[in-house]
C-alpha cells in the first residue's frame, strides 16, 4: 500500500501545460528522485502535492485519503511538509524560533512554546547546528539556510518531505557534508522523501528510484543505475545522439 | 494552556502602572487630565501595535476604530443617557465586530495593497457618517456630564493594563510564535501548518477592540465627537509614529513611544504648535532610518543583559 500517491495529475497556467498526467507513488520511507531539465515541472509538482498550487485535475492521496483540495497547512496535520527551493526562513527570528514555529503549528500541536523551543534545540543539534541554535535565520549562510529548511520541514513532524533543490549551490566540501547528513538523518527518522535536485551526485546516491520529468511528462522511471542509461533521458539532457533520425 | 512566569518586563511595566495610578490620586486633577490623554494615545498604541506592529500590516485606518468606539459612547450617552462604562463596553464591542467584517475582506490584500484598503475604508466611513443625521451628520454630537475625572482615568487605565498584559503574553505564546512568522514570511508560515488567515483575523480583531475602547473613552474625555476631528488621519500617522519610535510588537515599546510623542507634544502644544507634527515626522524618519527597532531594539543592542530581558 502506497503512502503517497498521485494519480494522472495535471496542471494548467493559463494556456501552458505544466504537468500532464503524472501519476507517482511514494511508499513508506522510500525516497524517489526527481529530475529534468529546467521548466520541466518539477516544481510544479511539488507544489501541487504541497497544496501550494491546485492540480487542474487528477488527485492526490496520501493514506489513501484525497488531499488535493486541502490547503498547505492544513496538509501539514497529515504528516507532509515541502522546503522552499530559495529557502524562506523567518529572518528575524533565531534558527530556533524558526523550528519552534514549525514544532508548535506542525503536526503535533503542540502548545507549549518552552517544549517547543527545546524540541528545537534537539533538531538543530540533529542537522549539526546546535552551535547556531540563537542565531538570528537572516545571519546564516546559504548552506545553514537550506539546512535550516530542511529541518524546519523535520519540525512539522512530517512523515513525508518534498525537497526542492536542498543540495543546489551548495561547494563540493559541502555536498558531501549534506549528502552523509541527508542519509544519517533518514536512518534515524525514517521518513520518506521526494527530492528534486539538479546535482546528479546527490540524486543518484539518495533515490532508490528515480522519475524523470520533461515538459511535464513522466518519460521515464526506475532505479538511478538505469536511469543514467536511459535512452529518452540521454536524449532530453543532451540532445538526440544522432541529429538525422 | 499553563502560564508562563512572567518577566521583569512586565513587572517594570506593572510598576509604572501603579506609579500612573497613585500620580492620579495623590497630585489631583490638573496632574490626572496630563496623564489621562497620555494613557488614551499609550491605549491607541497599544491597539495599532496589534495589528502593524505584530503583523507587520501597515495600518494607516486605524483612526476608524477610534472613531467607531467614539460614536457608540457619544451616541448611547448622549440619546439614551446611558452610564459611559457602558459606551465604553460599547465601543470596544464595535470595535471588534466591525474588525471581524472588515478583516474578512482586507486581511486578503497584502503589503501597500492592505495599507491603501485602509486609507480607502477612513474616507468611506466618514462620508456614511455625514449621511446620517442620528450621527450628527457631519456635526458634532455632545452631552454633559458630571465632571468625573477619576472615573474617566481610570477606566484608560484599565485598558492599558489589560493591553499590556495581553500584548506580553501573546508575544510569548504559541500564536505569538506564529503571529511573529507571518510577520517574517507569510508563505512560509503556511507552509510549516500556520493559518496565516486565522492569526491575522485575532490580531486585526484585538486592534480593532482596544482601538474601540480608547476611542469611546477619548469622546468620553472631550464630551463629545465631532465629525471631521474623529476621522483625522493626523490620529493614524501618530498612533503609527507611537509604536516606530517605541519599538513595534514589543510589550514596552507602544508605552514608550506614547511618552516620546506626548509629552513634547503637550508643551509645543502651548508655545509653536505647527512644529509638532513636524518634529514627530522628522523623529519618525530618523528612527526608520537609523533605528527600525525603535527605543526598545537601541536598548537591546547596547547592552546584553537588556536584550534577555527587555520584550
């Protein structure tokens, strides 16, 4: 039985199709990348899931129950948090605050802003930021912001993460960093995840399966070793091999 | 929910509460009718302070509440001869029914958007007023009472305690947390399960109460309300001028504020009046340049231990 799935979604902006008929399921603690090239609706994707946006049609379920036409934060109660591809911390508030928030209204709802703020404590120390913990989210680095996205998401208590593009523009040293903190923090948690990323590197040693988008079209899915061999993939990355045919 | 211990903010705060209070009772009524218009701008500042300072959405019609609770005193007082305890309950029950209705509607816009929907509501709520005779269509509407200017103070007084203690508790509770990161980044609080709609709803409908209540003692202190006078937009920009140089969302700031705007205010009220509104404007430019924070984020940053304990 599939945790998350979605059926046949399809999104319109005005007269361009952003999404057409992408169906995808997520099962319990797995993680399933996404890739594509720019504009191809990864995004979107996300978005529509999250409840940022409304899917013009198709349905999404998560536990079997439809929550297509719910609002972000009321879809935060059934366990599913997204991170912001440009991360949008609460800038004047500490990196903790910034968790206590995500503690406080997430799925848990919780009431106690002291137990919130030392659930936060024990986050940030999880993500290797327990040193950063009174700083004020506008003074942190790029790196430290989309670590800080990321466990604001954790914060929720979601079950189910979509990460849009936590591991872009990060330096090689850093990657790395991310990548092992990404893997530790799944061992431990063992949520499932929907991660759209451009860096190959981090996709293909996190996904067990990976889904690839082009022009809003599911063209190919399967495990990261044969996705890289992928004809229909080569071809919408790099262009066809042989112009003529 | 359990009440957290409180802090040496407020009981600061508490303090010069009860200083107000024995000022009042011991040095008599030309000591109290300084102070009574003191609390009446702290309690204005302490309504805005709900809305612009806490949400950060930029109230520029905040004067229509005043205005609002200002004619229900004047009207239940002045027709039906009724107690100015209960104009006052009036106004501030007004003052929250009229800010559920309109939230509704302008809690949607955002930014300069939300700021020009206010402005817009001031002028249309003015022109209902000059429509209706029962209101003193554009005149004035006044009553005599009995001087009673204990009565009349420590009623402002009141609801600047309450205020303060409410402004002190919800920063600290859980819709402060929420209320503090839409403020930040409203998208983001959805994201992370805030209901920006519902929050904004409270705090807006909080303003709308208190901002009620003080107008409705302000008509209670001058006899009376006159049309164009109750709509000055000069009550906006000041209540606005309050909570910046104070210090927006904090419990001290609006308290603070309505001192520094005041009391200058009150002697250059005797001597070269045009230079008040003046000197404010300037004040409030230098503080949005240099100072964002206000007093309240300058004592912050200059010494540690403040910054722990100053809210």
């Amino acid at each position: 039985m599939p945790f998350l799935e979605a059926h046949n979604v399809s999104k319109n902006f005005g007269g361009v199709q952003a999404l057409k008929d992408v169906s995808l399921d997520l099962p319990e603690s797995a993680v399933l990348g996404l890739i594509g090239p720019n504009g191809s609706g990864k995004s979107t994707l996300l978005n529509v899931i999250a409840g940022v946006e409304k899917p013009t049609s198709g349905i999404v379920k998560l536990d079997g129950k439809r929550i297509d036409n719910l609002r972000t934060n009321r879809i935060i109660r059934y366990g599913l948090a997204k991170t912001h591809q440009i991360p949008k911390p609460f800038s004047n508030m500490t990196a903790r605050e910034n968790l206590a928030v995500a503690v406080l209204y997430g799925r848990r709802n919780i009431h106690s802003p002291r137990f919130a703020l030392e659930e936060a404590d024990r986050i940030l120390s999880m993500v290797r930021m327990g040193s950063r913990k009174d700083a004020l989210a506008d003074s942190l680095t790029v790196q430290e912001k989309k670590r800080l996205e990321l466990a604001r998401a954790i914060a929720t208590g979601a079950s189910i993460l979509l990460l849009d593009e936590v591991f872009a523009g990060l330096s090689p040293e850093e990657l790395k960093d991310s990548i092992q903190l990404f893997k530790k923090l799944h061992e431990e948690l063992h949520f499932s995840a929907l991660v759209v990323e451009h860096v190959m590197r981090a996709v293909l040693s996190l996904s067990q399966k990976v889904m690839v988008l082009e022009e809003g079209r599911v063209i190919a899915t399967g495990s990261p070793d044969e996705i890289v061999h992928d004809e229909k993939v080569i071809q919408a990355y790099l262009g066809s091999k042989n112009p003529a045919t | 929910m359990k009440i957290e211990k409180p802090g040496l903010t407020l009981y600061g705060l508490c303090i010069v509460m009860a200083l107000l209070a024995s000022a009042a009772l011991l040095l008599g009524v030309a000591v109290s009718s300084i102070l009574l218009l003191l609390l009446i701008y702290a309690a204005l500042a302490y309504s805005i302070n709900f809305i612009t300072g806490m949400m950060g959405y930029v109230d520029f019609g905040h004067v229509l509440f005043m205005a609002i609770g200002s004619y229900a005193l004047a009207t239940l007082v002045s027709y039906y001869g009724a107690n100015p305890l209960l104009g006052v309950g009036l106004g501030a029950l007004l003052g929250l029914v009229f800010a559920l209705g309109i939230g509704l509607v302008i809690l949607r816009f955002r930014g300069v958007y939300f700021a020009i929907a206010t402005v817009v509501l001031v002028l249309a709520a003015y022109n209902i007023v000059l429509q209706f005779p029962q209101l003193g269509a554009g005149g004035e509407i006044i009553f005599n009472l009995t001087f009673q200017p204990l009565a009349t103070y420590f009623t402002i007084w009141t609801i600047v305690l309450i205020e303060i203690v409410l402004t002190y508790y919800v920063n600290r509770s859980r819709i402060g947390f929420g209320i503090r990161a839409i403020k930040n980044e409203e998208d983001a609080a959805s994201s992370v399960g805030v209901s920006p709609r519902t929050l904004k709803l409270t705090g807006y409908m909080l303003g709308g109460l208190f901002g009620g209540a003080a107008g409705a003692v302000y008509a209670w202190s001058i006899s009376g309300v006159t049309a164009g006078p109750a709509f000055d937009f000069t009550f906006s920009l000041l209540m606005l001028a309050m909570i910046i140089i104070g210090g927006v969302g904090t419990s001290i700031g609006p308290l603070l504020g309505a001192v520094v705007v005041y009391i200058p205010s009150y002697f250059l009220l005797t001597t070269v009046a045009q230079a008040q509104p003046l000197m404010i404007g300037l004040l409030v430019i230098i503080m949005a340049l240099f100072l964002p924070d206000g007093i309240v984020g300058l004592l912050r940053r200059s010494n540690q231990r403040l910054r722990l304990v100053l809210e």
